[in-house]
C-alpha cells in the first residue's frame, strides 16, 4: 500500500452493533483489549491485535525489526507505525525498495557518493543512511538486495558507520532500520539468495503480518473503511449494495488488503450510487496489458474488447470518475459509456 493509503478516516457507524438493550455498543476504540486499529494499522480481529502489543513493545526500543508478510498486507504501514511510535518519530522516516533499485546503483543511493567518484557523479550526494539521520530507514524487498551489497549493509549495522562512494571519510549513522520481505527468509537462505548473518542481525525482533485470509473478520471493517475515503475525497455518498460485504467475505483475496482496497476502487468508479463487487477479479496471469504512470501498454495479439475495456476504466480512472469527461475524451457517447460501463459490471467484456 502507499502512505496515503495510511491517512486516518472515521469508521461507519454501521460497524457498530446495538447491544441488547438496543442502545450502541461502546466503540472497539474505548475498550483497552478490543482496538480496531492501531497507528495506522486497522483490524480488531485476534491475528491483528497481536500483532498491535508486538509492535507496542518493541517500538519504544533500538532493535532492529524485520516485518515478514505476503503482498498486500501492508509491511510499510507496519514500518511506519513502528517509527511514529518510537522516540524516533520527530525524525525521518525513508523508505527504500531494494529491489526497484539497479545493484550498480545501490551502494550510491544507499550511502551517497563522491563528487567525480564516476561519470556523472557532478556533486557530492548525500545517500539515505545519512538522509535518515535521527530517524528511520526501510528496506523493503531486503532479500531482493544484491549479495556484494548485502556484505556491506551488514557492515554498517555492526559498525554503525560508512563510506561514501569514492570517499575515504568514516560517517557514523544514528539511524533504526527497519527490514521486510514478503519471502520466507530462510528459504531465501537455502537458495542462496541471502545471507544467513544477515538475516541473524536484521532479524533482532521478527514480525509476522498476518495474510487477509487469517482475519476475514476486519473485511467488513476495511471495506467500509476504503469506502468512507473514497466518498469524502470525491464529496459522494456511495454504499455498499445489498450482499456486496457477505461476497467480500467469502473471497480469499490472494494479493491481500492491496487487492481489497482495488477491488472496492474499481467498483466505486463503475457506480452511480451503489458499489457492488460481485466477484473479485484475479490478477492478470499473462500480462497483456499494464497501467503505469498514466499510460497502457498492450501486448501484441490483446483482444480487441479487453483493450478498450482497460482503456476506458483508464481514463475514467484518470478523470477520477467523471463519465462525462470521459466519454468526451475517448469520442465515445455518454450513453454508450454507460452501456460499456454496465457490461463490465456484470462480467461482460464489451457493451
């Protein structure tokens, strides 16, 4: 998820349930065991508050946490609670992915460089360790990190100190890292992919985050979640229709609390008033179409049909729902976008 997936929103009344003297039960929020979220982490089923008095314990302390979890579970929210419940909250919080970066690129990005240290390298480069100063740093992706610069992360976490790139400057850092990776770590040791003292000296206080499929209770609470920040950023007041939540439920929702909050994105884009979500679609296996900043790339031999549907949910997304707009865009009429749009409700690929 990205941080602005992080920002704080008022739960639907509806989550509450009346007690049986048919006045509102006291709200999770004011009974001490029963929180339905914490930091920026929402959910108030058992996995989730464990997870919630893991993280309250090791949060005040220095250790080193590596956060463990599939895709979508919201590793970087864990990370960013653990910083803002730290008494390193007043300083930086820099998140790295490691696996996004080149291995010819990393060392410098990591630890800055040298004026003239390579070509191009026109001006000394301050990296993020040293950015991070105070603070705290996030490897995401850790066990995607090249073995020669595992070596020397490993390094700086015993020495709490490094070079620049070209420099002969010793620079110590007073920085918490904060490691995760959505593989078993062992097994990424088995293979070979990452080193054992590494993983030993980043796994200080391991944390699990839990897949969505072991909490199916918080669905209902993170559905109306999403729901309520979508209606207050676009000023509607959409709802669920009727058996949307109990199908939400039952989904077992592989790409987690990411494909959640998607799933009920694209569903609110194609509502007029009421988000339904009848079956989840799966992610694409053959990736014949991608969406990346602003623009579609088809493959070759893409059916005519599937490429003006994601076309056309494109550019409705990008007009942030306006069908007007849209329709005018694509030089398609208003009543023929509604028909497309219908049909891709219910399944179909074209109008």
């Amino acid at each position: 998820m990205r941080p602005d997936e992080a920002q704080a929103s008022t739960i639907d009344t509806e989550t509450q349930r009346p007690g049986s003297d048919g006045n509102a039960a006291p709200s999770a929020e004011r009974l001490p065991d029963a929180r339905d979220h914490y930091g920026l982490l929402y959910g108030a089923s058992p996995a989730m508050r464990e997870l919630y008095q893991q993280i309250e314990k090791v949060a005040p302390t220095s250790l080193t946490v590596l956060i463990i979890g599939e895709s979508g579970t919201g590793k970087e929210l864990v990370a960013r609670t653990l910083h803002e419940k730290s008494p390193r909250s007043s300083g930086p919080f820099i998140p790295v992915n490691c696996g996004a970066i080149p291995s010819t690129l990393i060392e410098g990005e990591l630890f800055g460089h040298e004026k003239g240290s390579f070509t191009g390298a026109i001006q000394q480069h301050a990296g993020y360790f040293e950015r991070a100063a105070g603070g705290t740093i996030f490897l995401d992706e850790i066990t995607e990190m090249a073995p020669d610069m595992q070596i020397k992360l490993l390094r700086v976490l015993e020495t709490a100190a490094f070079h620049r790139v070209g420099g002969t400057e010793q620079i110590s850092t007073d920085v918490r890292v904060i490691a995760a990776t959505n593989r078993d770590p062992q097994l990424a040791v088995q293979d070979g992919r990452f080193r054992e003292d590494l993983l030993y000296r980043l796994a200080v206080f391991p944390l699990r985050v839990p897949p969505l499929r072991e909490r199916t209770s918080d669905i209902e609470l993170l559905a109306r979640r999403f729901l309520d920040q979508l209606n207050a950023a676009e000023k509607t007041r959409k709802r669920f229709a009727k058996g949307t939540l109990d199908n939400l439920r039952h989904h077992r929702w592989p790409g987690n609390v990411r494909e959640l909050k998607n799933a009920i994105h694209r569903a609110f884009i194609l509502a007029d008033e009421e988000v339904e979500v009848r079956s989840p679609e799966p992610a694409p296996r053959n990736r014949r179409i991608v969406r990346r900043d602003g623009r579609i790339e088809l493959a070759v031999g893409t059916p005519l049909p599937e490429a003006q549907r994601e076309l056309i949910l494109a550019t409705l997304a990008h007009f942030g729902g306006d069908k007007r707009q849209t329709a005018s865009t694509l030089g398609i009429s208003l009543k023929t976008l509604y028909n497309r749009l219908d049909s891709y409700k219910h399944g179909g690929a074209d109008a």
